[in-house]
C-alpha cells in the first residue's frame, strides 16, 4: 500500500514535470498529439480492467467517456446559446470556477459515469459474450441519442466554450493515478479476483469469488475512468457534441486494447499511442503521394497484418519490464 | 527509485529533442509561395462533402494560378484530411497553424469539426474561412472565424417567404426529422416566420431518424388539406416521403432547404417530385456568365455537375484572394480586417457581404423541379426576410 502511494505521488510528480517541459519546449501540433496520447492512455487502460481483466467484452466506453465530458463542462462552462428558449434552463455563470474548479468538475463527470457504469453493470454483466458487447453497445447508443435530444447540453449541436483547462500536467496526472491503480488493482486480491473470472467463471465461482459483484466492480471502476477521460476530452477540445462520442470511438478503444494485447497494462499503453499517433504521423505521407483516403487504408492494412501475424496483440498477456528487456536485449542476463 | 531516474531521463531526451524543432509560426508566405491551409473530410461518413469542397477549392487555386497568382504570389494549397472526425480537426488545424504555418485557412463543412478547430485558429491570430458549417455557433468562437454559406435560420424564414408571397400558400404543414439539429432548426424557423407573414400551420408531424414508413404522418396531413408542404430533410428521406404523398394523392407542391440537392434525388423519388421546390446555394442552369464558366470548367476537369459543396469551396478561395488583395500585404491582422470588411464580393453562390458577425449576408435560389432539370425560379434577398 505504502509503496503504491509512494508510486502515484512519483508518478504525479514526473507528471508535473513532463507536462512543464511539453508545454515549453514541444512544438504545439507535437504537444497535442501528446495530450491526445493521454487521454486514449486513460480510456485504453481503464477499459483493459473490463474487457482486458475481467473478460468481459464490453462495447460502451464512449457512452461513459461522454457522460464524463458533458457532466464535467457543464459545470465549468459559461452556457451561452443561439437559442433563447434553451438559455433559460442553464446557469450563465459556470457553477465550478476557474481552474481549481476543474478538478472537482472532473471527479463528478468521473462519478456519473461510474454511477451509469453501477446502473447498467447490474442488469447487463449477467450475460455473457456477445450478448454483453450487444447490451453495452446498446447503451453507448442510448446515451447519444439522449443527449442529441436534451436541449439543455445543446441537443446534436453540444456544447462549446468549454475552458481550456487540460494541459500535459492535468492530464498526465490523471494517466498516473489511472496506471498506479490499475497496477496496484491488478496486483491486489481483487485484480486476480477478476483474472480468475476471465480464465474460467464456474471455477472462480466455486473458489468462492462473488463474481457477479466483482464484475460490476470492475465494471464501474472502468465507467469511472472512462468518464474523468471525457471530461479531459472536453476541456482539451472546447467542444463537444453527441457526435464525438458515437460507437466508432468505442471501436477505437478496443482496437487500442487488441493492438496491444488484451489483458497487458503496458500493451494497453502502447496500443493507445500507436493508435493515437499513426494517423498523424500518416498525414504528411497522404500529402506527398497526394491520394485521398490512403492514410485510413494504411491504418487498417496495418492492423489486418497484426491480426494475420500476431492476433495476441503485441504484447499479448505480458508486460513490458524490465526484466523483460533484459531477457530480449542480446547478451543479457537470463 | 531507477525507474522514476529513468522516467526523468526520458523527458529530459525528449524535451531536447524537440526543443530543436523551434515552435514559432511562420508568416505564411515565401518569396513565391503564399500558403493558405485546407480541412475538410476526403474520408469516412461524409466524404461525399469534402470532396467536392475539396474539388471546387482545387479548381479555384488552379485558375488563380494560372492567372499569376495573389499578388504575384502562387497559392500553395496545404489540404488535410479530418476522416468525418471531430478530433482530426483539432489536430489538422494545429498543424496548419503551427507546423506549416498558414496565412489564412479555409475549411471546415461539418459544424462539429470546424468548431473544433476553429479555437486554434483563434489563439494563433490565422483567419479561417468556412465554405459551409451552418452551426451559428461556429464564427461565435472569434474574431478570426468567418463564413460565406448562409445560416439555417435565413434558409427556414427565405421558405417561408417564398411559400407565401410566391406561392401564395395560406395553409402550409411541415414534416420534420425530429433527431437532426438542422431539420428542427429549419422547421421552426418556417413556422415562426410563415405565422409572422399571416399563415396557419395547419400540421406539423415529425418522424424518427432512419424511418422508412411515414403513412401516418402522411394521413393526418393531408387530414387538414395544405396548400405547401414543407419538408426540411435531407434528400433520401424527400425521395420516400415524396412517393408516400403521391400515393395517398396529395398533388400539393413540396418545398425544402438545400438538404435536397443531390444527383441521387430525381432518380430515387421519380416523378413525385416534379413541380416542387427547394432552396439552395446555387443554380446550376444560372445565366450569370460566372456560373455558366464555373460549371463547365468544373464538369471539364471532373466530368459531373457542381454541387452547391463544391461551389462554395470554389468561392472560398476567391473570398480569400479578395480579403488578402484588399489588405495588400501577407499580414493576417490586415488580411482579418479586410475579411470582415468585405462588401459586395462577387461569386458563383450570389453577391454577398461579410456582417458585423462575420457571417455571409446573401441570396438563397429558389429552385423548381422539372423532370431532371432543377430549374432556376428567383433569388430571395436577405432583406426580404428580415
């Protein structure tokens, strides 16, 4: 416990530098990217817990991370509309001010996705397989089509004005504590809880483990970091609308996960920065060879050939340590 | 206590790595080159769209070009791809602004993607130009954002003029996509603007995002016998909605916005459609020799007919040719406040002026449908609207 503690103020604390030396000396197109890289971080590694641990194939994430975003601007932005009959809904002054008032902002978009997660968790998580991924994508889909219809959020116009609250620092706080408690989670009686679900759910059963409560666990600790996410999201893009948090962008989460193997923290890190990254990095090429659309192609013919060669992702069940890079390296130790 | 020093080091490489890259923005201009950036979606849901903006843009650099250029500068056209992504336009506007560094750009079609580039834009002081975001929260977000399509309100109020003046309508029902923003939004316009001008609104049914089946909706208008229908949607929903009153005869003429226009539209509604109306950006059958060389050059180059997407794409480009030649100078705040001066700009979508919101001030085309020709009816004037 201590050393976990010892581990997350490190991790905080690196976080803080990191995003000194971003914000000073990284070009803002690189800076973005970095950002960007944290929030899919964030996303990537909290729907491992669910679908990576646990097992469970879950479909939502983008429901949740949209959750997080709309509750969280909504308490940090000044509400101006086009539209008089919506201005008498919502508060002209933003209800948590400045940027100390982003922290909070954050922790309640977190908590009603976590709350959405416990809703849904508890019908849902007893089906199994596809059924579930049906269920979660269902509800990714009904919390889109709320919001499109919620006049009060913007309806499919959303919102805009949100401040520009997250920097590197906030974020890359934030993928600390996410990466620390995931650590510390999947070391912990819960976290092999949780792999003992996903490696035979009768057998975890008989040994005692109360798997449908600790599925929904995991399940709302997922929802929960999912939605400090989107509230990221939120405050690093000044705009959102029910669009940005369609099922594509739950799509992209798991492919995050597959790219960099199911059930691996690490895998799950360097899934989201691949995936964060190649699009961009594939935009100056799209632009020499000057034909439309090459780019997506590239990104999928990439993952087509991981899938053929490699289907356990690139790190499969593994972490990457460095007891592992002693192993690989030559001339390493054994 | 190794792996934080690692941590450390690891900042420390990259922070000197890319310190050398440098991270000021560049003037946006060379000894030959002016560079004007471009974002619009060549790929996913809406490709459609940014194709065409993307083609019209195209043609219009070309012929400047050709024509010696701005100033004697050649346009350097820097186009990114947002993949239908809200995000991407995040990412393509700051690489515009920082990494190529832009004088002016132009772009987005979708709302959503242009509001979220356009806070980048703004910080950086680049003028940026939309071709078609109807959202009026898009030039809201600054000084620096402006746009040359006409607005959903203009469009919903310009039917309603047209239904009561033109047509002489005095009962009008409306039929509406109750999930899209821009079908609600014209909707009401209409209604508040046709009551303004002493209509009834004898019906107004809404239907459900991907319906196929608007029977009842359908029974319960003609219930209440218009004299115009309107139906602000996009074109598959007409074709089907349009079938669905023929065959329940009801011969009323049908009026929408520009969410009609399409190739796909004649052929998927057949005649259902003939003697309605629609409004958009632009006639295609315009006797203006503007337009007329427009089209051709456009159907020479690309072998099909511009949409109104692809001919505010071609006027963006002379929107901003005009907005750096008034400033007669490459400075973007000169090029800004020329933008937000322009008067009377000449284009193949009408002559227009740039309002105190940095939004464009100009006719809507009355089109009518007969056979396969979208035949050219009259031009409202904003002033009639208003």
């Amino acid at each position: 416990m201590l050393k976990t503690l010892g581990i997350l103020a490190a991790g905080i604390a690196v976080a803080f530098g990191f995003g000194l030396l971003v914000d000073n000396a990284v070009p803002p197109f690189w800076a973005l990217i970095v950002n960007l890289c944290g929030v899919s971080i964030i996303l990537a590694v909290s729907l491992n817990v669910i679908n990576g641990l646990t097992g469970q194939f879950s479909l939502g994430h983008a429901g949740f991370m949209a959750i997080g975003a709309y509750v969280s601007a909504y308490f940090t932005t000044t509400l101006r509309y086009f539209d008089p009959e919506v201005a008498k809904y919502v508060s002209q002054q933003p209800l948590f001010d400045g940027v100390w008032g982003f922290a909070p902002a954050l922790l309640v978009g977190g908590l009603a996705a976590a709350l959405a997660g416990l809703l849904v968790g508890i019908p849902t998580l007893r089906l199994k397989g596809d059924y579930l991924a049906i269920a979660t994508l269902g509800f990714g889909e009904i919390v889109a089509i709320l919001l499109t219809n919620f006049k009060q959020v913007g309806g499919s116009k959303g919102l805009t004005g949100i401040p520009s609250y997250a920097d590197t620092s906030w974020i890359y706080a934030f993928v600390a504590i996410c990466i620390a408690f995931s650590l510390f989670f999947q070391r912990s009686t819960f976290g092999r809880a949780l792999i003992a679900i996903r490696e035979n759910e009768l057998a975890a059963e008989v040994m005692g483990i109360r798997t449908a409560r600790m599925k929904v666990m995991a399940f709302v600790y997922g929802a929960f970091f999912a939605g400090l996410a989107g509230g990221l999201y939120a405050h690093l893009f000044q705009t959102i609308n029910p669009g940005n948090f369609n099922f594509m962008k739950s799509v992209e989460v798991v492919v995050m996960l597959v790219l960099g193997g199911l059930g691996s923290l690490t895998g799950a890190i360097v899934g989201a920065i691949i995936l964060t990254v190649l699009p961009e990095a594939l935009r100056d090429l799209e632009r020499e060879i000057a034909l439309p659309g090459f780019r997506m192609a590239l990104y999928a013919l990439i993952l087509i050939l991981m899938m053929i060669f490699r289907p356990q992702g690139i790190f499969g069940q593994r972490e990457l340590s460095l007891k592992l890079l002693r192993r690989i390296l030559p001339g390493g130790r054994k | 206590m190794r792996k934080a020093l690692a941590l450390v080091l690891v900042c420390l490489a990259l922070a000197v790595f890319f310190a050398g890259c440098g991270s000021k923005i560049g003037p946006g201009y060379d000894e030959k080159e002016v560079y004007i950036g471009l974002f619009v979606s060549t790929s996913g849901e809406i490709a459609t769209f940014g194709t065409d903006t993307k083609n019209g843009v195209e043609l219009a650099v070309e012929e400047i070009n050709k024509a010696g250029g701005i100033n004697g500068k050649q346009i350097k056209l820097i186009a990114y791809d947002t993949a239908s992504k809200a995000d991407e336009g995040k990412t393509a506007a700051t690489k515009l602004a920082t990494q190529d560094g832009v004088l002016v750009s132009m772009g987005a079609v979708a709302s959503g993607i242009s509001l979220a580039a356009a806070p980048e834009f703004q910080k950086y002081g680049i003028p940026m130009v939309s071709p078609s975001s109807t959202n009026p929260t898009v030039t809201q977000v600054g000084d620096h954002i402006f746009r040359i399509c006409y607005l959903d309100d203009f469009q919903g109020g310009a039917c309603a003029v047209f239904a009561s003046k033109d047509l002489k309508a005095k009962k009008a029902a409306i039929l509406q996509n109750q999930d899209d923003a821009y079908s609600t939004g014209l909707a009401d316009f209409f209604e508040a603007k046709f009551k303004a001008l002493g209509g009834e609104v004898v019906a107004k049914e809404s239907y459900k995002k991907g319906a196929s089946d608007f029977k009842t909706q359908v029974t319960n208008i003609k219930g209440k016998s218009p004299e115009v229908i309107f139906v602000p949607c996009y074109y598959n929903d007409v074709a089907l909605i349009a079938k669905e009153f023929r065959a329940q005869d009801v011969t009323v003429p049908l009026l929408g916005g520009d969410g009609w226009e399409s190739d796909k539209l004649i052929p998927s509604a057949g005649s259902a459609l003939e003697g309605s109306y629609f409004g958009n950006h632009y006639s295609q059958e315009d006797d203006n020799p503007k337009v007329k060389k427009f089209v051709e050059a456009y159907k020479a180059k690309y072998g099909n007919v511009p949409s109104s997407l692809a001919a505010l794409g071609y006027d963006v480009v002379y929107v901003v040719k005009e907005g750096i030649e008034k400033a007669g100078d490459f400075d973007r705040k000169k090029i800004r406040d020329a933008l937000a001066g322009l008067k009377a700009f000449d284009g193949v979508t009408g002559k227009f002026d740039i309002d105190e919101n940095r939004d464009a001030r100009k006719p809507i085309s009355m089109l009518k449908i007969e056979g396969e020709r979208f035949a050219p009816v009259r031009q409202i004037k904003p002033e009639e609207v208003q």
